[in-house]
C-alpha cells in the first residue's frame, strides 16, 4: 500500500504544480482601453516559432528589439510597449486559441503584426467582431486591403489591416518586365496551391493582358511536397518548351526549384517572389548547387548588405546588436525579415505616436488608415507608406531586382521605382 | 440499484460542477472548458473503438477533418443550422468509419494502426485535391460563428448524450460482444460473435463520435476549417488522451480529455528554460510521467481509489 500511496503523492504534486501555473492572474487593467495604462500597452501576435514556417521567426524578434529600443528612449507618451509573441505554429487551430488567449487573458490592446494567410483568415472574424485592431499583418494576400474573400461577403474588414505590397500587384510588375524586354518570352509558372500562388498567378495574367497565351504551362505545388516533386515539375516545364520561369513559392520550394532547374541544365529568364528573395535563402540554394546569376525579383525594404551605409541599416544593425544579439549573424548574412520586423515596428510605434496621447482602439485604426511615412528608416530608400481612405494597402510600391556575383553574391536593385502596386 | 448509486452520484456532481462552470469562469477559461469537452467526445470515442473492442487507431483525426467540413461546407454553402450539421457528420463519419472498418478485417494490431495512420496523413490532403468544393489552402468558413458559451453548451451536451449512448451500448450485447473481441477473436468466434459484423459496427461508431468532435473543433476555431488543422499531431493527441484516460473505461475519459484539451494551453505559459519548443517540452514529459505513475491511465486510478476506500 506504501507504495501506491507514494505514487498517489507525485501525482497530486503534479496536479497541484499545474493548478498552480493555470491560476496565475490575469492582468489587471484600470483604464477604460484593455491593454492600456499609464506606464504600459501591451499588444501581441502569432507567430510560427516552430513547424513549417519557422524561418520566419526572426520577424517577431525583430519586432520586439525595435520595441525594447523605443521603450529604452522613453516609450511612446512615457508608455511602455510590451509585446506578447506566440507560437502558433502556421496551424489557425493554434492562431485561434493563442489569439483568444491574448485577447481574453493578456487583454492586449491590439494584435500586431501576426503571420500567415490562414491564421489571419481564421480569426479576423473573432478579432473584428470584438473591434480589436488586427493590425501590419504579415501576409500579403490581397484580401486585408480589398476584400475579394468569401469569408467576408464582400465587405473589408474595418479592424484588419495589411502593411507589404500585395502579391497580385508584384507579379504584375514581372508580367511588364517580361513585355519590355523579352516579348516573345514563353513563359512557365510553378505556383502554391493556395491562395497564395493563385494570386501570384492571376496577377501575372492580369499583368500580361492579351499576351496570357504566352503562358506556356502552370504547375502547382502543395505546401510539404518534397523536392523530388518539385524537380518534376520543374523538369515538366521545360518540356512544355518554356524559355522564362516564374516561381511563386515559399522559400523552401523556391530554393529546390533553382536547385532543379540548375541540375537538369536548364537556364531560363528567372523570377523569384518578394517573400523567397531573402539572400539568406538565395545562399541556401547556391550552397546545394543552383546557379542564381541573373533571377529576378522585388524589395522593397533597403538591404543590410548592399546598402549597408544608409542610416537605417546603421541604426538597424545597433538595434539588434544591442537588443537581439542573437539575430546578429544572419542580419550581416542579408536577413531581410529581420528588416521587415524593424520597417513593421517603427509604423506601428508611428500609428501610436499620431493616435495621440489619449489613446483607443478607434484612434489607432484612424492612425493607421490615413499615415504618411515618408521618413520609414528600413524601407528601400524613396519609399513610403501610406495609406486614406482610397489606399488600403500601406505598402504600394517596389522595385525590381537582380541576383549576381554567383555563390557569394546578392540582390542588386535596379530602375525605377514601380508606383501604386495592388 | 444500491451497486449503482455511487455512479448515478458521481454522475451528478459531475453534472452539476460542468453546469455551473460557465457562471465562476471568465470567458477565456470556458473556451479551454469547451475545449476538454470537444476532446472528451474525442477520447470517448476511441475507447470504444481501442479499450473495448482492441481495435488501435492512429487516425481519428481524418475523421474529426471529416465532420469538421461536413460542418463547415454545410454551413457556408448551404446556411444549414449548426446542430444540424453536427448531427450530419455523425451521420456521414459513422458510414465512412464502416468503411474503414472493412480492412480492420484483414489488418490487426501494428498492420491496422499503420493503416489508419495513413487515413490521418492523406484525409487532409483532400481539399487540396478538391479546392473549389473544399475550400483548399484558403480554408472553409462557416457562415455563423459562435461564442464561447454556446460551444461549452454544445460540447458538452454532446458529451453528455454520448456519453450515456456509449453507456447503453457498452453494457448490452453488442457491449460483451466488442469486449470478447477484444480478449480474444477465436473464442469470439467460436461463441457465435460474427467478427466482421461487430469490427466495423466498433469502427462506425467510434468515428461518429470523432466526427461530431471534428464538427465542435471547427466551431471552437471560429468556424474556419483548413487542412493544417487536422494534421497528424491531433490523431496522436486523441490517443494519448484515451491512453491518459486508460482503455476500457468510461470514466477515466473525462482526465484524458482534460489532459490533451488543457496541457497545451497551460504549458505554452510555462517558461521553459527559453525554448520555443517550450510546449511540446512540457506535454512530452508530462505524458511520460502519466504512464510511469498511471500505467493504467486515470481508469486505473480511479479502481486503486475505490479498492482502497473498500479496505
């Protein structure tokens, strides 16, 4: 009987322990506006810290050294910001809780910068509903400025908004390259199946207009195929005799898609979406063999790398030496979510700076829809964000680019700056 | 009668704390209560399937993808009530698990476990296949949503009427004639229990009961369903609850549940030692301790109590 008794014990230690931690308080608020105090705002986002998404965890980090530093200098109205990232593992059956938790028990006062398409589409509902800011989201579906979805019946999400260039619009913007310089091109496109890749692709269409026959053969993709697959769709595009190559993937895919493309010998026009020009990932496929000289691409944040002398990365690189040591190597790498992280930072602490010292939900969504940043210290210079009442994309201009310089080169922007992209 | 009062009594203070629940919580916590309810239908269902008819599955969680879009589709497309549809996919799920229960037949022990998980890794991989009827990548959203007190009502009222279903099936003939499957086919067999008939009745039911749970987990995810939801990891989760709550037994049901539906949440607010895989750090050893402490899952426990009150 000692025995059992002894076991009885343990489990009631640990049953206890975990009472223990589930009751820990909630936050208390005095202040009319959840999240909001005198000395303190507290907002939160998800984000995939693990699972398939993760090499986007350096975006949240980023986030938080851009507020760690602001706080340093005194806040925002003498306000702290406090920003609580969870990991929601890019599965909205995780963004869903994780966010309700924020809300309910965190009570921040707006969610940030929270990442993917489908955990946003899963709980702008639950978010808007409560009229609680879901705000700079990191995806750029077109969905969060001009709401083409069917989960909202037409109408925009008043409490949702977007912050980068939305991908229909930068694929337009290939669509025109290719009619300047390489009419006859016949083109192959190797898109997600989602949502996702289909924007890409209806705006390439879109972009090239009458000339969409030249589209030669489209293959898609699941999210999780393995490179094999990938190598054979790639290998089924030159088949179909394309002579120009769009790839409208996630990082990964997009990496096994230069690395295919190079092995079978095939040395097509190439473009590369915004999200995979990321040199980190460029040197990941260079290093498995592709060759990369002469991919094309967008940006429209300034580079850590090539425009290393501009204020912004100067100040970029001390933010997150002093409050992100750890992110130091891959930002001299060329990161550039970790600048994307930074650019989406200093627009929000630029909402909360023009919502005033009395600040609420309302005001910072009226900040927000009518900024004029001009002076956005990690956006590609001559860039700005803005958004009225007309412009519900923040984001709304790029600039081409070009990869060279082999295995240990990097993006090179080239031309003129695209305007009014969505 | 007097045999039973202890459970008809336990019955209803149990009855009675879920009830008043709602009234002591915030809204946050009812969410996580509703949750442990959608994992009790869940956890219940595969008992019988696994405790009393020894059939393993690793792949209920197809399943819960099934009922979660028969909801889903129903309601966006057709505006179908909400209860309706769940009652829908226990309808559909019961017929797709008699299906599956077809190569339970032929399969057995690490075979059938193996083909189940194959249910759980290609199931979800369907609306990809078919996005313009299913949604796809961009998901399904059902045309209403609902709020944290009419999920906690509905998960578990659900329970509670498949819980006593699960009772009355259990300890009838078909009851006895799942156990005696499970103890042994040959003699099953040789006392006149026609196996193919009782196997697949075993797997229909079971996947009924994970299909109403599917239809609840896309409510509590605001009624948006999308593949990544159902992965393989929720399969896994509804047998280490039903391992937790231990096999053949009703009542351990309701710690297993509690165990997968509420861990998670509590140990993503536990600072583990600055790891982003915090969580899974807290689950996985929380699991291990259950099995060294509790080989018999809660199920056992709860039988050591009752011997030791009677001693």
């Amino acid at each position: 009987m000692a025995v059992h008794r002894w076991k009885l014990g343990a489990l009631l230690c640990a049953v206890l322990a975990t009472a223990a931690v589930a009751s820990t308080a909630a936050a208390s608020h005095s202040s009319s506006t959840p999240g909001v105090s005198k000395k303190q705002i507290v907002i939160g986002g998800t984000f995939p810290f693990t699972g398939p998404a993760s090499l986007y965890k350096t975006i949240p980090a980023a986030e938080q050294a851009y507020y760690a530093y602001v706080n340093a200098r005194g806040g925002v109205f003498h306000r702290k910001i406090k920003d609580i990232a969870l990991d929601d593992q890019y599965d909205p059956s995780q963004t869903v809780p994780q966010t309700q938790k924020l809300v309910e028990q965190d009570h921040v006062f707006a969610v940030v910068g929270s990442l993917g398409t489908a955990p946003i589409l899963s709980t702008w509902g639950y978010l808007n509903q409560r009229k609680i800011p879901q705000v700079l989201v990191a995806t750029g579906d077109a969905f969060w400025g001009n709401c083409v979805h069917h989960a909202c019946d037409g109408s925009t999400k008043p409490w949702t908004l977007g912050w980068q260039p939305t991908y229909p619009g930068e694929a337009k913007i290939y669509a025109q390259y290719i009619l300047a310089n390489k009419a006859s091109a016949k083109i192959g496109v190797i898109y997600q199946n989602d949502a996702y890749g289909k924007n890409y692709l209806a705006g390439l269409k879109t972009g090239l207009g009458s000339h969409a026959n030249q589209i030669v053969d489209t293959e898609s993709y699941n999210v999780g195929d393995s490179a094999q697959v990938i190598a054979a769709h790639i290998v089924a595009l030159r088949a179909h005799g394309a002579d120009t190559l769009a790839i409208f993937a996630t990082p990964t895919p997009t990496i096994q898609s230069l690395v295919a493309k190079t092995l079978i010998g095939w040395n097509p026009l190439t473009f590369v979406n915004n999200v995979s020009a990321n040199r980190l990932f460029e040197l990941a496929a260079a290093s498995n063999g592709a060759d990369l000289d002469g991919i094309i691409s967008t940006a429209y944040l300034a580079s850590p790398t090539t425009q290393a002398n501009l204020p912004g990365m100067k100040l970029a690189k001390s933010i997150i030496h002093k409050y992100a040591p750890a992110l130091d190597q891959s930002l001299a790498e060329g990161d550039g979510n970790i600048i994307y992280g930074l650019a989406v930072g200093w627009t929000f602490v630029d909402g909360l700076q023009h919502a005033g010292k009395n600040l609420t939900r309302p005001g910072l969504m009226k900040a927000l829809r009518t900024m004029n940043e001009t002076k956005n210290p990690f956006v590609y210079p001559g860039m700005s964000v803005q958004t009225s009442k007309k412009r519900t994309f923040p984001m709304e201009q790029l600039k081409l680019e070009k990869w060279s310089g082999g295995k240990t080169g990097d993006w090179h922007a080239f031309g003129k700056i695209y305007n009014g992209i969505h | 009668m007097r045999q039973r009062l202890p459970a008809i009594v336990s019955l209803l203070v149990v009855g009675g704390a879920l009830a008043g629940l709602p009234f002591t919580l915030s809204g946050y916590h009812v969410g996580l209560a509703a949750q442990v309810g959608i994992f009790f239908v869940a956890v219940l269902g595969l008992n019988i399937l696994t405790g009393y008819t020894g059939q393993i599955s690793i792949g209920h969680g197809a399943f819960m993808a099934i009922g979660g879009y028969t909801t889903a589709v129903m309601s966006q497309d057709h505006h179908t009530n909400l209860v309706l549809t769940m009652l829908m996919a226990f309808a559909i799920c019961f017929v797709v698990g008699l299906l599956v229960g077809l190569p339970a037949l032929r399969l057995s022990g690490v075979y059938l476990a193996l083909a189940t998980f194959a249910l759980a890794v290609s199931v979800p991989q369907l609306p990809l296949k078919w996005s313009k009827f299913l949604g796809g990548r961009d998901g399904v959203q059902t045309s209403k949503t609902v709020s944290h007190l009419w999920l906690y009502g509905a998960a578990w009222t659900a329970s509670a009427i498949l819980f006593v279903l699960a009772w009355l099936i259990l300890r009838g003939r078909v009851g006895r004639a799942f156990r005696a499957v499970r103890d042994s086919e040959i003699a099953a067999v040789a006392s006149g229990i026609e196996l193919p008939v009782y196997k697949t009745l075993a797997f229909g039911i079971s996947a009924a009961y994970a299909g109403v749970a599917g239809s609840l987990f896309v409510l509590a995810t605001n009624g948006f369903a999308e593949p990544s939801e159902f992965g393989v990891v929720l399969s896994l989760q509804i047998l280490v609850g039903a391992a937790v709550a231990g096999l053949g037994s009703l009542w351990g049901v309701l710690a297993g549940a509690a165990f997968v539906g509420l861990l998670p949440a509590v140990s993503s607010s536990v600072p583990v030692i600055g790891s982003d895989h915090g969580r899974d750090v807290v689950f996985g050893s929380a699991v291990v301790l259950v099995m060294l402490l509790l080989p018999d899952g809660f199920a056992g426990l709860f039988a050591r109590v009752r011997r030791f009150a009677r001693a």
